[in-house]
C-alpha cells in the first residue's frame, strides 16, 4: 500500500465529521425523550388525575428494582450529558466555519441556507436558554407563573392561564420544530443514511413528520388551557 | 451591451485588495463570460494598466480553473463553470459584481485566482487507488456492476473547481471529498484502502482549515456537475465504518 509522502503536520485533534457524529447521537437522544415528553404532556386531555398519576407514576417508574425516583434520575443524567456533548460540539463546530472564512463576500445572494444555518445556531442557543427557564418553571419551581398549587396538574392550568408564559412555550416549541427539521435530516446525513435520492426524500419526509408531530403536540396542551378548554 | 463590472482587485497574497469599478462596452451575447473579461484586458492593456488575473484553461467546462463568485453566486446565475457561462445570461446594462473564491483554505494569490492546492494535498493524502503499473488489465477482467460503475461516474464528474467550498456557508470542502470517496469506492479496485483513504483524507481537509459541513446543500445547488448530497453521506458512513473496523 502507498504511504503519503505529505506531512501530516498539526491536524485538529477531534474531526468535524466526528463532532458532528456527536451531535447527530446526543440529538436523537432528545428526539425520542421530546416525543416521550410530548406523549406525556398530552395526558393533561385526559384529565387532572391521569395528568397527576402520571407524574407520579414517572417517580416511582421501574421500583421496586429502582430506588424512588431511579428512573427519574437516570434519564435526567442521560439528557445531561447529551447536552453538553450536543452544545459544546454545536460551539466548536460554530467556533471553526468562523475561522475557515475570515474574509467574508462584498456580495452573497441572498441563501435559504444561510438562513437555516442561523437558525440552528441562535435557534439552539434559544433553546439551550428556555430549557434552564423550563427546569426552573415546571422542575425546581423557582419561577412560579399564575400562582400557587397542589397538585401537577393545577400547576400547568396556572401557569397557562398566563399569555406570555403561552408565548414563551410557543417560541421554543416553534424554536423547536425549525431545529428538528433540519437537524433530523441532518443526523441522518452524519449517520451515512443518505446513499441515493430516494433515500434523501424518505430523509426529508421523515423530518418534516416528526417536526410536525412534535410542534403540534406540544403547542396543544398550553394552547387548550389558555383557551379554558381544559376544565 | 453595455456592462458595469465590479472586480475585485489584489495586487497579491498580502495586499488588502478592493473593489474597482469598470465600464466595458461592445460586449456581444455570445461571448463567454472569460471571453468579455478578456475583452476587458485587452482595453486595459492599451492602456498600460494591469490586466485583471483570473484563471482559466480548457474554456470548455471540464478542468476546473475558472471558478469565480460571479454576483454572490457560484459560476454565476447558471448551473455551469465560468467558462461555459455566456453573457446572454444577463441583460444589456446590469452590474457585474466578481470575486475570488473565499475560504482560508484557498488563499487569494492575485485578483480572482485563488490557490487550491489545498484539495491537491486531500487527494494526496488516499484519494488514489494503489495498483502496480504495467500493461493495462483487460477490460473485463473486474467486473463491475452497472449500478456501481454509473454511480462511480456520477461521483467522478467532480472537476474540482471549488465551487462547493465557495458556496458553502461553512467553507467545508464535504462535496469534493465526499465526490472522491464515493468515486473509488464503488470500484472493486478502491476496497483495499477505502478505510485508511476516508481517515487520511478527512484528517487533511480539517487540517487545510475548511469547515465542517452542515449538510445545507448549498455546495450542491452550486456545483456546475450537480453533484448530489448523497456523497457527503457516503463519506460519513464510510468514516464511522472505518471507526468500526479500527478498534
Ligand atoms: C440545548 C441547546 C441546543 C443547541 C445549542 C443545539 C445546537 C445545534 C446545532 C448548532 C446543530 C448543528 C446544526 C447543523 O448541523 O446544521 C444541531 C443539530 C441537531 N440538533 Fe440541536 N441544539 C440544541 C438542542 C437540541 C434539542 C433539544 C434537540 C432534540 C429535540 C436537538 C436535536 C438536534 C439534532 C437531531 C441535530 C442534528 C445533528 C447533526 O447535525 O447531525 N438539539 N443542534
Ligand atoms: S476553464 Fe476549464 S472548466 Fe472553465
């Protein structure tokens, strides 16, 4: 076999085409949680108690064999961690296109890129903003929207009851949908999927259903409390 | 036809450069777009004025020379190579605006030529096969499926004008790569080294400075061989299939 006769000199010690394996992995980690999570959500129109049992329930998942709350905390060290693989590859993948284009064009045509590209980027920063504002609303509830509360249940009517808690919600759902739409098509790239164009529609398909799915189904619950449909 | 161009003029690699402003007139329709820019010169050069470099060679769309950012777009408004483009596609008094591709990767030498021995370096570092020479094998001694071989064909179309680089948003030089890979993959001739060829190369285009790819599209959209996406894909799958077989 042929050696080359080039010198390697100092390459980057990660490869881009890894970062973005990363990325592609850590995010169909949270797709399937967000569509868990969407699942979840939706039990609201099933009632109070289905709502309350089920948040109960999400503790006691899986015991005896797990400790209270073992499910819980598996799942939450789960997304922790593809969290910070997802955002610090996003940040040192964001940090190096910076760098391989230092001296921008006098004139670019206006790209339908250019625009998805930022809005992976801001969109993803938005994202990785509301989801601290989310833990601290509806996890730790260190903000309280619309009150005090007994029980789950109550605490989401609350909150939803109040139109920019509502618009907040759906900014990051709409955040949300933009990301996935892209970034499912994009996984499936990183992953090698795309080996002809039929595979590239079915590709395209896919990501357009989920994102559809997924903003639909979280815009539903926030949308039907503030509108008093959900007694 | 009357023309405004706005060329961007650099006098070499450490000169800041800038955009001058040139009137041309007498441009004909037919004319290809290198042949109005070499009308250009010529009207410069009876001036005693430098002539706007820009690259070129085989004019008939096949070498890959010519690429310029032509109005922000790849080639210019046509899915072809500069040299195949003709002034008929734009209108008697439009401004022109030209540049030199941008990427750090391919550094501005002088006015619009730009140095692309960065892709010569990733075809050095596995985009070969490695094969004894000698008397040519008969034709049919390795039988390649139909589907594999258009496939190849497909892939090799890639002449390696950069344009995918200069469109790209990241600068990310994914598609030419990508072309390469899927090129000498789909021959049975590319199997020995397809792994160590997809680790060495991709190792060398981060390292030449491009960046990563974002899976836009953009670079296909401009490519003047309509490459499709399909080959960055391929590439990646090759990548962690490499991984796999390493540890
Ligand atoms: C928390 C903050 C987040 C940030 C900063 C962020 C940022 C990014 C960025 C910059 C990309 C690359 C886009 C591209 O390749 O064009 C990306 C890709 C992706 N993101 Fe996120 N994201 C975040 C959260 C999420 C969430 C919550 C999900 C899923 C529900 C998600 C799913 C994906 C997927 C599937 C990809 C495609 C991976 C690939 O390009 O191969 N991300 N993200
Ligand atoms: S000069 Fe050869 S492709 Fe244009």
């Amino acid at each position: 076999m042929a050696t080359s006769t080039i010198d390697a000199g100092k390459r980057p010690k990660t490869g881009s085409i890894l970062l973005k394996t990363v990325m592609a992995v850590s995010g169909l980690i949270f797709v399937g949680f967000i569509l868990a999570h969407m699942y979840g959500n939706l039990m609201i129109f099933a009632g109070r108690e289905t709502f309350n049992e089920y948040a109960h329930h999400l503790r006691e998942f899986g015991s005896p064999m797990l400790p209270e709350k073992g499910f819980l905390w598996v799942m939450r060290i789960t997304l922790i961690v593809a969290l910070v693989a997802h955002a610090g590859s996003a940040f040192a993948l964001w940090s190096r296109a910076g760098k391989a284009r230092t001296t921008r064009y006098v004139q670019r045509k206006g790209q339908w890129a250019t625009f998805v590209k930022r809005s992976m980027r801001w969109g993803g920063a938005a994202l990785l903003i509301f989801v601290v504002f989310h833990i601290l609303h509806f996890t730790t509830n260190t903000i309280q929207i619309g009150g005090d509360y007994d029980n789950p249940a109550d605490r989401l009517l609350n909150s939803f009851g109040v139109w920019w808690a509502v618009l907040i919600y759906l900014f990051a759902v709409a955040c949300l949908g933009m990301h996935l739409l892209h970034g499912i098509w994009s996984a499936g790239m990183t992953l090698g999927l795309n080996r002809s164009l039929d595979a590239a529609e079915r590709l395209r398909l896919t990501a357009i259903l989920v994102a559809v799915v997924v903003v639909v189904g979280f815009a539903l619950p926030p949308l039907a409390i503030f509108l008093g449909l959900i007694p | 036809m009357k023309l405004t161009l706005k060329i961007w003029r650099q006098s070499g690699p450490e000169d800041k450069g800038g955009v001058v402003t040139y009137p041309i007139e007498g441009v004909s329709e037919d004319m290809s777009f290198l042949e109005m820019l070499d009308v250009l010169n010529e009207g410069l050069i009876a001036e005693g004025e430098e002539p706007v470099a820009f690259d070129s060679d085989c004019r008939e769309g096949i070498c890959g020379m010519c690429g310029v950012m032509i109005n922000g777009e790849a080639h210019g408004p046509e899915r072809t190579t500069t040299c195949q483009l003709h002034m008929r596609s734009f209108r008697d008094g439009d401004e022109i605006v030209i540049e030199p591709w941008r990427a750090d990767a391919f550094p501005v030498i002088k006015d619009l030529c730009v140095d692309r021995s960065a892709f010569d370096r990733i075809i050095q570092a596995g985009g070969y096969i490695s094969a004894n020479t000698g008397s040519a094998p008969d034709a049919h001694a390795t039988p390649v499926p139909k589907e594999n071989a258009d496939r190849a064909f497909m892939a090799a179309e890639c002449i390696g004008c950069g344009a995918c680089v200069a469109a790209c948003p990241n600068a990310s030089g994914m598609l030419f790569m990508g072309s390469k890979i899927t090129h000498l993959g789909e021959f049975p001739q590319g199997q020995p080294e397809r792994d160590a060829r997809v680790v060495s190369m991709t190792a060398q285009h981060d390292h030449e400075g491009f960046g990563g790819c974002t899976n836009l599209g953009e670079c296909s959209r401009a490519c003047p061989k309509g490459i499709p996406l399909n080959v960055i894909s391929q590439m990646n799958g090759d990548l962690l299939r490499a991984q796999r077989h390493r540890s």
